[in-house]
C-alpha cells in the first residue's frame, strides 16, 4: 500500500459544487479509487495559506492519475504528493480546520 500527503489549491468557486458531490457520494462508486478519495476529500483541511490537505491511499505511476483525471483537476490547482506512512498525513494536519466542516471527517 501507498499513502500520500496531497496537497492542493481549491478553485474557489468549485468548493461548493465538490461538498454537494461528496454528501451524494458521488464519487464513492468509481472504481478502484472512489472509496479512498471520497475518504480523503471528506477529511481534507484547509491551511492559511489557502492550501487544501489530506491523506490518500493510492497505487497509481505517477501518484493519483486516475484520480486527477477523473475528478480532481476538476476542483483543485497545483497538486502535489508526499509518501507517508498510513496516518502520519492526517496526524500532520489534525490540528487544521476541516475544508468541508459539515461533512463527517470520512476516518470514522
């Protein structure tokens, strides 16, 4: 298994588009990767800087291709990935707010 620290600027005007998405579970049944980017986008936080975060299973060459194709170059610029171990990116940026506050955080 692959775990990454993604990071990504929203587009702004999009964010509320997105949160509709994730509380239909619309990307829930995209195959393989639905379920761990749903998982990652309902517990993204979001720093000062404006910067949206959160932790991503994935075993796509190079990291989040398909994921990227399909949903997240629709709704957020500059995306970059660090390899962690599972957990160590959500405990890197626990103490930021929520991106989606009204969205359960998706690791309970």
């Amino acid at each position: 298994m692959a775990f990454y620290l993604v990071r990504a600027k929203p587009k702004p005007d999009l964010l509320n588009e997105l949160e509709k998405r994730l509380k239909e579970k619309a990307f829930e049944g995209l195959r393989p990767f639905g379920m761990s980017l749903s998982k990652g986008l309902e517990g993204a936080r979001i720093g000062a800087d404006g910067i949206a975060s959160w932790e991503e299973e994935d075993y796509c060459s190079p990291p989040l291709a398909q994921e990227r194709e399909s949903v997240l170059d629709q709704y957020f610029d500059e995306l970059s990935v660090v390899p962690v171990k599972s957990g160590e990116g959500w405990r890197r940026i626990e103490k930021l707010p929520q991106l989606f506050p009204d969205l359960p955080t998706g690791r309970e």
